[in-house]
C-alpha cells in the first residue's frame, strides 16, 4: 500500500504596532523541506521549527497565490513592507498520510487535533525561511504577573492552581482543576511574567506545567489517564528504530526526593484579625537497598541525604503531607512505577498510529515476548517534510506486563497513576 506524506501548515497574521498596517491574512501551505515539533511535560514551553524554501508560494484561504521568493516580498519584517510572517502570528502544523481505502479510495488520515499550536516566536529571512514556534506559553512569557494582594496570595484563600487562573484572567486560557495544591503563602517576584512565576514553582515545587490547547494543566496530576489512547507497535514492523534499554527490575537502582509544605495554625491573629500560621517543610529521601527494599532517611538542619551516585533519583511534591509515615509511603507508591523490569527510552516509528503526552503504548516483540509491556508516554518528537515523517517517543514508566498475545499479566501488574 503507497502512502504519500501530507503537511498542513495554516499561519493567521496579526496585526501588531511593529508595521502599522493591517494584517489579517489566513495564509495556507502544505509543503516544507523539514519540521519538528514536541510534546512533553518535561519543558516549559513546546517548541517548533519549520524550514520552507523560497522557490515556492502559498495560498490564502481565498486561493490567492503568495511566492515566498523574489525581490518585492516581505518575508519578516525586514523592511517597510508588510511582512507574510512575523512574530507574533499563530501558528497550526498536523501531519498525515494519504492511503487507499477498501474501496480504492484516497483516504487522508490526520489527527483530530494539530500536533502543534502556537505563535511564531523568531522569522529567520534566509535562504531558506526557517520559522522558529512557541506553543501557549510564549504568550506567558509577556504577560505581566500582577494580582493578589500587592503581589501576595495566601493559601488561606488560593491553591496554586487559584493563584493561576487569577495571573491568567486576562487570557482565553483555562486551568485544569483536577488538584488544588497548598504551597503556602506565595508571593510574586519583581518584574516577573507569568511563565516566570510557574518556572519558579516547578524548579521550587516540582508542580510540572504544559499546555493542552488552551488549557494549562498544573499541580501534583500530570496524566489524565482517561484521555489516553492505546496504540501497539511490534519491533518486526512498526518500529522503525530504537534507543531503549531492557533492564532487570534487580538491577535498576531508584531513589527520590519527596516532600511537602504544610501550613499550621498557631495561636492568636495577626494585626489585621487574621489567624497566625506557619508553615513546615517535611521532606525524605526514599530508596532501595540491594534487596530492593524500601527505605527512607529524613532530611534535618543536622543532617543531609548522600549523594546520588548511581541510579536514578526522583523528586516528588506531595500536597498536605503532615507525617514522615504517609509521605515515605506515597514516596513508595510514585517510586514503584518506576521500580520495574522493561525498557526505559525512546523508539521512533512513523506518523500513525498517532501519539501523544500520556497516552499508552503496546510494546511487543514476537521473537521475545517476555519483553511485551505497556507504557505510559513521557512525551513525543514529531519530524516531517521531504524526507517522510516520524515519532520519536519517549517511554516514562510500565503500566502493565503483556504476554506473547498482548494481554495484560495480572500477577506483574504496575500500577498507573
């Protein structure tokens, strides 16, 4: 069966102060020399590059012609002519194939979704045009932080995810609210943007954020296991190359840092009427020993965790945590899903079955099925152009064991969170 590559670019402009002039342009292309795009919850911001030659034209969503070379065209915004791109415009790229049906028919197979959405972040006018995308978050990088009360929100009255939604209330943005998560009095820094501020409570809380669309999911959930989808690829025929490694569960060396702010109430009010609190850092070191038992060491003023020389090391934020036991034992239960016997990495296929961030992926292996597991997917590199398309995925944890015919092994069973 021939399966012919299709990329579908669409670019809206915008009208900005920059040229003064108006901009409104949907402008329509489906051939370029190269693209990536990613998916993950691991970076801030999901980016994109696009890589189109000169020696073609692109159309608007009327049909009219726009060559993208000779000497009468603006392509940046490089001289007083109003530019076809510029930083700033919005930005859809998908990708697909064309295939036969049964009935013989062309039949065009595209995500449902774009596999990315953003904004033109950088015009690079050369030969040839490389435009440089930002998803949601570009526009978090210019959006002033500002809100509460002169800068301070309490956690009397905000969990991160209030705190949020009240810096982007200017926005079409969305927060998710599958967590409301106390980080304790919180105030914004000097000149800081909103995606500042969320940089800053990741680094500080390891709360991860990233952009479904317009909706910005934060807090202690990464995974919305209800909109994963379930898709197989078997080492003989689907995938095209891999950089995963097989480990025993024997000898994979874990560890991870777990805390939890929590806030407490003292006695007497403050000068204002309000109750006086404070708050307390609990935190732990979890790991295993060589018998792959689960310990712990508390963290005090006297005393640090040894150096993580071997292995990997974690760190989970827990969200009103008030006790050593409960926070060593949710340490246990995140640090299991990674405590196993499979693959850890990436593999690289074509652009069907279609991934995504959190969806679950069948890996199988006919010449060794007791390799046969599903994943959950970490995040997803999209490439295409003239040389075909690809997804480069990257593994998070085990789900699941499947035997040689696919089906889940109830006694080996991983737990999803």
């Amino acid at each position: 069966m021939l399966y012919r590559c299709v990329t579908k670019i669409t670019i809206q402009q915008i009208t900005t102060s920059y040229t003064g002039k108006k901009r409104d342009k949907l402008l329509l292309f489906d051939f370029v020399s190269s693209f990536t795009a990613n998916n993950n919850w691991e970076d801030l911001t999901n980016k994109a590059t696009i890589t189109v030659p000169k020696n073609i034209s692109i159309r608007d969503k009327d049909g009219k012609l726009f060559p993208l070379g000779g000497v009468n065209q603006s392509i940046g915004g490089f001289d007083k002519d109003t530019p076809l791109f510029l930083r700033g415009d919005e930005i859809t790229i998908n990708f697909g194939y064309i295939y036969p049906d049964k009935l013989g028919n062309d039949f065009l197979d595209l995500p449902k979704q774009p596999i990315f959405t953003g904004y033109i972040s950088k015009v690079i006018s050369k030969k040839p045009i490389e435009l440089e995308c930002e998803d949601n978050m570009w526009k978090l990088k210019q959006l002033p932080a500002e809100g509460g009360e002169n800068g301070l929100f309490r956690s009397s009255t905000y969990t991160w995810e209030n705190v949020l939604r009240e810096l982007m209330k200017t926005t079409p943005f969305t927060v998710n609210a599958l967590t409301q998560t106390n980080i304790g009095d919180f105030r914004l820094g000097s000149y800081e943007t909103v995606a500042q501020v969320i940089e800053r409570v990741r680094n500080d809380y390891h709360l991860e954020a990233y952009f479904r669309g317009n909706e910005l999911r934060t807090g202690s959930k990464v995974y919305i296991d209800s909109e994963a989808v379930e898709s197989t690829f078997k080492f003989q025929q689907n995938i095209i190359s891999d950089d995963l490694e097989y480990s025993r569960k024997d000898d994979v060396v874990l560890s991870a840092i777990c805390y939890s702010v929590n806030k407490f109430e003292l006695a007497g009010t403050t000068k204002r009427g309000r109750k006086k609190t404070t708050s307390k850092r609990l935190e732990i070191l979890v790991y295993t020993d060589r018998k792959g038992t689960f310990k712990y060491v508390e963290k005090s003023s006297t005393k640090s965790f040894p150096e993580n020389v071997q292995g990997e090391r974690r760190t989970f934020y827990f969200n009103n945590v008030k006790s050593v036991t409960d926070l060593f034992n949710k340490g246990v239960d995140q640090l299991k899903k990674y405590y196993y016997t499979g693959f850890k990495g990436k593999f690289t296929t074509f652009a069907i079955p279609f991934i995504k961030l959190g969806d679950n992926v069948n890996l199988l292996d006919d010449q060794l099925p007791e390799r046969n597991g599903r994943y959950k997917v970490k995040g997803v590199e999209y490439t295409g152009g003239i040389d075909g398309h690809r997804q480069i995925i990257e593994l998070d944890y085990l789900i699941f064991q499947l035997d040689a015919k696919g089906k889940i092994i109830p006694s080996i069973q991983a737990s999803e969170g």
